[in-house]
C-alpha cells in the first residue's frame, strides 16, 4: 500500500485512541448505573481484587489457589444472576470492541490490522463513493422484477457469476466483465461483489475509469510526483480485487488503452481479480483500445452481458406514478 503521510497516520491512531478511551467511558457508564442500581454488586466488585490476591499468594506459597479460583467464579456467577434479578442484559458490562480484531488498537501482532488497511485505503483514495454504495447494494437487494424474457436471463446468469466469484475468491484466480447498456444493474452488481469482498477483510479499490486514468495521467508525467505515480500504480496492481467502473467513459487515447493494458496484464501476472464493468459492446472495447486488451479481456475474464430497460429510468417513472396516485388519492 501507498505510504501514509505522518499526518494521516496519527489521524487514523489517533481515532483507535478516541475508540478506546469511549469503549473505556461507556463500560464505566454502565457500571455507575449497576452500582446505583443494585449496592450488593459493588461489594461483589470490590472483593475480587482480594481474592485475585490471595489467588497468587496461594500460587507464590505452592498452597491451593484453585478454591480461591473457584470463588471468584462463584462471584462472577452471582454477579451475572444480580445483573438478570435487576433487568440489566448479563453482559451490560462488556461493551465490544469495534474491531474485536485488534481490539481497536489497529495492529495484530505487530502487523497492520484489516481495519486499518482499510482506514488507509480510504485515506489515499477517495472510495467514500463505494462505501457509501456498499451499504445498500447486496446480492439480497437484486431485484429480478425490472427485467424480462432475455433480459432476465442475460441478469440471472450474471449475478450466478458474481456469486460464484464471491464464493471462491482467495482460492480460485476469476475476473468479471459486466457490459451492456446503461443501467441495466453492471455497477450495481459490481458494488456488492465489493461490498462482499470488503466484508472478507480484502483490499478492493473502486475507481470509475474516468478517475482512475485521470489520476494516472496526473501523476505520470510530473517527475516530482514520481514516488506517488510509482505507490498508486503499487496499489492498481497489487490490490485483492480493483474494480474498474464504466469503462469508456474516460477521454480515449493511446495512452489510456496502453495504461489499461499494463494494469490487467500487471494483475493477470499476479493472479490479481479484476472486475470491469462498461457500456461498451465488445466491437467497441476492441476498436477503441488495443488487441492485446481485447484479447487478454476475451480470453481472461467471465464475459457477462446485462440487457434490458434502463431500471434507474424505469423506477424514476414509478416513483412519479407514485406519487402521481398518492395526490390523486388525497385530492379525492
Ligand atoms: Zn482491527
């Protein structure tokens, strides 16, 4: 991954400390309210401290601790059945952590947890867009009802697809290439793939291709922005899963199409996933970019076509209907 600047460092450390020290607060909270509540509990509490001591006295001086050990959990025992006898919930003092991972401290054994790759991720690239889409787009949320007769097959085989590469990803080497018109579900179906993906604690960059060459063809021409070129095309090739979306709709040139080039030919090599999504027909993608992308796309990826009406149109119109009804309604 790219590096981090010292700034973004500490502001992504800085919140792990803000998600303990509120865990902390929460859980003291909550005790003040069981001790107000219920007297006994305090004294409960009060006296493990004792027995934790006489436990390893009795270990020091090769006595028994075990009858000191079996106390203590008679008192957690009693402690559970005060909190029930009370209406509190028997875990009310144990708040979770955010990242039951790393205990929100973002490292595992010294190594970067998940959760802070992510956090990284979402520093150096804007992929607020994805996580925002991730929240609503999951495969239960496909809706075959917008499509028809062909249309419905062409979708029911693509979202097999995409649950197929859901289900294997880590273990068996798969890319997608959704194309069709526009609207007919390919970034759609492209966003819950990822939001799967994400969920597994991969990394996944989501660029529209627009940005993505955008950003490529910004940096690769200023030498002082050598370092950053060099960490972002890092990340294009060597991230889990980059999804390119809307391919085609980035200004054409012979660059792009050897840009596009490297990169899938960078990730074949790593055995890298990719998932494209374009309106492009197949002619299209092999007149506007090179063969070897033709090919490399043709030969490497799961080719799936979406057809149909446009559903963001279609459920435009019935939103109006909608509330065309509702005002009739009232108006009646
Ligand atoms: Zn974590």
């Amino acid at each position: 991954m790219a590096t981090l600047t010292r700034e973004q460092y500490d502001s992504i450390m800085f919140r792990y400390g803000q998600r303990q020290r509120d865990r902390l607060s929460e859980i003291e909270s909550r005790r003040r309210r069981v001790y107000a509540a219920i007297p006994e509990y305090r004294k409960l509490d009060e006296s493990v401290p004792t027995k934790a001591m006489d436990t390893l006295r009795a270990r020091l001086s090769g006595g028994s601790e075990k009858d000191c050990r079996s106390e203590i959990s008679q008192i957690s025992a009693k402690k559970r059945s005060l909190l029930r006898m009370h209406g509190f919930p028997e875990d009310y003092l144990e708040v979770p952590c955010i990242c039951p991972l790393c205990r929100d401290t973002g490292y595992v054994k010294g190594e970067k947890c998940v959760c802070f790759k992510k956090e990284e991720v979402r520093l150096l690239y804007d992929q607020s867009n994805v996580e925002i889409l991730a929240k609503t787009a999951c495969f239960e949320n496909l809706s075959e009802e917008f499509y028809t007769g062909e249309a419905l097959d062409n979708f029911k085989r693509a979202r097999a697809a995409a649950l197929r590469f859901v289900s294997t990803f880590g273990r068996d080497y798969r890319n997608l290439y959704f194309y069709g018109p526009v609207g007919t579900g390919k970034s759609f179906l492209s966003v819950c793939v990822a939001a799967k993906i994400l969920e597994a604690g991969y990394s996944v960059l989501y660029f529209s291709a627009a940005s993505m060459f955008d950003r490529l063809s910004s940096l690769c021409y200023d030498y002082r922005l050598r370092e950053e070129y060099r960490s972002f095309t890092e990340d294009l090739h060597s991230c889990d899963l980059l999804i390119i979306d809307d391919l085609g709709t980035e200004l054409p040139s012979q660059t792009v199409s050897a840009q596009l080039f490297t990169c899938i030919n960078e990730r074949a090599l790593r055995q890298k996933a990719t998932i494209i999504s374009t309106n492009l027909s197949l002619e299209d993608l092999q007149k506007n970019y090179s063969d070897r992308v033709f090919s490399r796309i043709t030969n490497g990826y799961e080719l799936c076509k979406l057809t149909g009406k446009d559903i963001r149109l279609l459920k435009k119109v019935r939103t109006i209907n909608g509330t065309n009804q509702k005002t009739r309604q009232t108006q009646s």
